[in-house]
C-alpha cells in the first residue's frame, strides 16, 4: 500500500471499475455468512464508500476484492453489535468466522466452491417471477444500480425497486434456500439461470439503454461456466454468446439502422471472440451431450466459417436446426429453420412452412413472411408484411428497417 | 425452521374428471403413507380437510354488536378445501413435501411461509 503511482491515476471510475468485478463476489460471500441480503448490501456499499476515500490517498490494496469482502465483513459486525437481534445472529454464525477470514479461502470443498455460485441459484430460484430473477442477478451479482437495472428494463426506477424489495422479501420470509441445487435438481434449476442470462444479452442487443448489459451477461456466463465447468449448456450458452458478440459492432449503421447477417462486413467480425466459442464449443462436441444454446451456438459458428454470405453451409445450418426443434419444439425456432429453408430449398417452400406457425404476435414473423413474399414476387403482399412488422418492431433501428421494405429495399 | 402451509384450493362446481372408486382409493393410501412420512421426517404439524364452504358461518362487528351470517366470508368460486401446516429448513424442502401432495391428489398446491414462527 501507499504506492504513489497507484494514488496517482485511481479514481471514482477506476473504483467503479473494480466496484462491477468484486462486488457481486463480496456480496456473495457476506450472504454467505450472515444469511441476510440487505446486510449484506449495505455493508458492501459502505466498504467501497470507504475504499473511495482511502485507496486515492493509500493506494489500491493488493486484493482489491478481498479487501472490500474483509471491511465490509468488518462493518456487518459492528452493526450487528448495535442491535439485539443482531447480537443473537452474530452468536450464531460466530462459528463460520474464522474459516472465512482468508477472502481467498474457498469455504468448502466439492463442486460448490464459490458463493456467487449459490447466489445466482438463490436469485433465478423458480419461486421468483423471470421479471424478479433478472433484476435480482443484475443487482446482486452484476453490482448495478437500481437505477441502472431500472433503465435496462425500461421501468421507472421506484416500479425497479419496488419490484426487488418484494423479491427480496419473499427470498428472506419463504426462505427460499442459498444453496447450489444437488446433481438431480441441476438441470431443472440451471434452466432459469441460464435464461436469464441470455435474457440480460439480448436486452442489452436490443437498446442502447444500458449498454454494458451485453458485457454484463457474457461475465455472468463466463462466471458460471468458471464454476460450472462439467455442464455443457452453461458452455453452449457462454460461446453462444461470444459468438453473438463478435458480430454485435456489425448490425447496426452508424445511422442506427439495423443490418442482417448476409450483408454484414464479415471482416469486421471479432475474430477473437469467434475463437474463443469455437474452442469452447470443440470441447461441447467432445461431450456430446447437445442442447438448445449448444446447437444454437453451432449454429452461429457455421456461419462465422464462412467468408461470404454465398460460402454458408445451409444443408449443415438446416440439420442443426432439425436438431434443435428436437430439443426445443417452439414456433420461433421453426421460423428460424424455415428461414434457413429457404436459402437451401428456395422461398416456396419455406413460405409454406412458415405459414402454418402461430406466431401471429410476434414481429419477426411478419417480416420473415415479407422476405419469402418479396422473394416470390408477390410484392404488394410483401409490402403490406413488412408494415405490420415494423408496427410490432421494439426498437427504432427494427421499425426503420422495417418501414423502409426490409430487406427488399436492398 | 419455518412453518408452511400447503393449501388446496377446490373451484365451486367444478367439474372434475371422473375418479374410479380404484383411483380414489389409491389417492387415499397415498395420501396416509404420505402424512405417515411427513411425521417421521418430523415436518408434520397439522392437517385437514375442510367441508364446502356452504357449510361456513361468518361473525362479524357491526356497529358495536356482533352479528352472525351465513356463508364463506368471500363469495368467490375457489375455497380453501384442505391444508397442511409443515415445517421445513426452507423453501426447496417445503416444496418438495408440497410436489408429493400435487403427485398424490393431482391438483394444484399453494405454498405460503408464515410469519413469525422463524427459529
């Protein structure tokens, strides 16, 4: 401590910095000991109020992370000191103490060992509405702001809080456990956990609200497939989303305006991130045991493959999507097929296919239809597609896009 | 420890599908190895089962004095039919006492935490 250089260039951004990685760590851990969320809130945020005064003047500690874990623990147990019922709980986790001190120390041995681990299964606990886990996740383990989960969802920040102070509530009155679920319950209970992730990706795709939303997710992803390392899904869904992210700087012009992957500058790709999922998703394969972010991650790799839009291995994107409706039999991914279908097979048959799906409420889908109208030449069907696309459209780059004729307009 | 209840709600008039004196027979035994497996667990604190809810009285205040009605206290289609009160370490196990209730009747159950008897 005491470093000079280090003094010189911390600042609040750098804090805030640190603040994103370690405080869904710290927080976790004090959880973890104390059994008690808003504790363990408040106790992690006055720990960095302190780090803000101190570290300027003393220097960044070497642990950052287990800094704040250890001062925040530090405050918890003064405050508990204050209160009667504190001093009681304090009696009671007396016990637990000692192990924890090492901030570095994992508590326990076996396939449990970090307590952002249990944290985010206490979080997408199926007790809790999706809306709930979501903000619950970003809050607790991504260290955003209330105001910041608000503004990501587009909700007021008082509806923000209002909606986590009630998760928290039923967390705390139902005791809904802070445990990672055993190998039986794994499956069923990953199942939210992963959805919300993806979840927070694609909100953060969406709208320019939150931007760090996409870094957000692929960090929760990467953390869980840190911790997780044996089950494949969580990796499907981590190079899913790498791959996903190596193009996201692709879809949109500078004017906003979307742009669809067979006109995208494929040079412009992150061949890094397409990397990294490829080995990831190499060592899936290994496994064998496919599911749906596994298949839809291959999916984008067949296309990261290819150089140009023409070099696309459709026969093997329409195999994988025949697999993927295996797994997952839903109306959207039979649109995404149809889709591919159509690149192999022509816009006749894939219209056919996506007429039959009931997806009426759901604006890809009438922009799909367009396309396949377009392609067949039935143009003024196409026309009236795209505008009941682009009236269903989220966001202004889709409705853009959309009013202008999609991609017929090209 | 935090006590539960697990209630089943029965809709008025409901039509349910016919149960063969077997099935019914067979929903009853389940039900008694589960209350027996709910005591030795030491989960059990009590049960019942309640009858429609024409049978309910209401008493209330009214201006100082007490006055009697007959009838649910709310006119709803769905009333508490039966209930169990348990005890478990948290929610997971509440719920799981509470899936092998929905395994052995077949239809829904409500979990609630009460307040105030936490350990």
């Amino acid at each position: 401590m005491g470093d000079g250089d280090a003094a010189g260039r911390l600042d609040g951004e750098e804090v805030g910095r640190i603040f994103r990685e370690e405080s869904g760590r710290s927080l976790a851990a004090l959880i973890g000991v104390f059994g008690d969320i808003d504790l363990a809130e408040e106790a992690v945020q006055e720990a960095f109020a302190v780090a803000l005064r101190r570290w300027p003047r003393d220097g960044v500690p070497p642990n950052p992370g287990g800094w704040i874990t250890t001062t925040a623990r530090h405050h918890a147990i003064d405050r508990l000191r204050r209160e009667a019922r504190g001093r009681e709980l304090l009696s009671e986790v007396a016990v637990l103490l000692p192990g924890r001190d090492d901030p570095g120390k994992p508590p326990e041995v076996g396939p449990v060992q970090d307590d952002r681990l249990r944290l985010i299964f206490t979080c997408c606990h199926p007790a809790l509405s999706t809306q709930a886990q979501v903000a619950l996740t970003l809050r607790l383990l991504g260290g955003l702001s209330t105001k910041e989960v608000a503004r990501s969802f587009l909700v007021a920040e008082p509806t923000m809080a209002r909606r986590l102070v009630r998760a928290k509530h039923k967390i705390k009155a139902a005791r809904i456990p802070y445990r990672v679920p055993e190998a039986h319950e794994l499956p069923d209970r990953l199942r939210p956990v992963l959805a919300v992730i993806y979840l927070v990706y694609n909100a953060g795709l969406s709208s320019s609200a939150e931007p760090g939303l996409c870094a957000e997710a692929i960090r929760l992803a990467r953390m869980l497939a840190t911790l997780l390392p044996d089950e494949p899904e969580v990796a499907g869904l981590l190079a899913l989303l790498l791959f996903t992210e190596s193009r996201r700087a692709s879809r949109t012009r500078p004017n906003g305006s979307l742009v669809v992957l067979g006109e995208q500058d494929r040079s412009q790709w992150d061949r890094g991130l397409i990397e990294e999922g490829q080995t990831i998703l190499r060592q899936c394969v290994r496994r064998n045991h496919p599911g749906a972010y596994q298949l839809q991650a291959a999916i984008n790799a067949v296309h990261a493959d290819a150089a140009t839009v023409e070099e696309t291995d459709w026969p093997q994107i329409v195999a994988l999507y025949d697999r993927l409706l295996g797994v997952a039999p839903t109306p959207v991914v039979a649109l995404n097929r149809a889709i591919a279908i159509a690149e192999l097979h022509g816009p006749a048959v894939a219209l056919a296919l996506v007429e039959e799906l009931d997806l009426d409420h759901y604006y890809p889908f009438h922009a799909t239809r367009a396309d396949l109208l377009w392609g067949l030449g039935r143009n003024s069907e196409a026309a009236a597609a795209y505008q009941r696309a682009a009236a269903m459209a989220p966001t202004d780059a889709e409705r853009e896009f959309l009013r202008l004729g999609g991609r017929a307009s090209r | 420890m935090t006590h539960y209840l697990l209630s089943v709600h029965s809709v008025e008039g409901e039509v349910r599908e016919p149960v063969t004196d077997e099935e019914m027979a067979r929903s009853h035994e389940q039900l008694a190895v589960l209350e027996q497996e709910l005591k030795s667990a030491g989960a059990w604190v009590v049960s019942g089962r309640l009858h429609e809810s024409a049978t309910a009285t209401v008493v209330r205040m009214a201006g100082g004095e007490m006055v009697t009605t007959d009838g649910p206290f709310v006119e709803s289609k769905e009333h508490l039919g039966g209930f169990y009160i348990i005890q478990a370490e948290d929610l997971d196990a509440a719920l799981g006492w509470a899936s092998k209730v929905t395994g052995a009747i077949k239809v829904p159950i409500e979990v609630r935490p009460f307040a105030g008897f936490e350990a």
